[in-house]
C-alpha cells in the first residue's frame, strides 16, 4: 500500500476516485451473506442489478467509513 507524508492509507484518499458512485444510475448497497455472516458494502446499477464490491464491512466503524468516503447517508441490505 502505497504511503506518503498525509496520514491518511492510501484507500481512505483514494477509494472514492478508483471506483466512482454516481447515484442516478447506481444505489449503495450493503451484501450480507445468510451463511457466514459476512458483509460487503458496493453499489448496485439501477439499469442491469450488477454489483461492484468495494469494501469489505467488518464493523459498525467500517461503515461509517463507506458512508463518509462516499457521503451516503443511506444503505440498503440485500441478503
């Protein structure tokens, strides 16, 4: 991972310029698997249902840092 002299990792800068959430054509979504519990926050397309994972969401604080990144003030669970 790539560092430099802000203290900020290099996804926290950059995640939100490497895959981009253009909410009229897609809808944030959190994936949360029935079986092991896991959750992956990414956006879903409004026109074709594909999904681009892009953070895995191990905590409350991990979510919040989804939202802030991506200024989303509301997620939807799809299971």
């Amino acid at each position: 991972m790539k560092q430099d002299s802000e203290n900020k990792p290099y996804y926290e800068r950059y995640l939100s310029e490497d895959i981009p959430f253009d909410s009229d054509k897609q809808i944030a979504v959190i994936k949360c698997s029935i079986c092991t519990g896991e959750k992956v926050a990414g956006f879903k397309s409004k026109e074709d249902g594909h999904f681009t994972e892009v953070m895995l969401i191990r905590g409350a604080k991990d979510l919040d840092l989804f939202k802030e990144i991506y200024k989303i003030e509301e997620i939807k669970k799809e299971y």
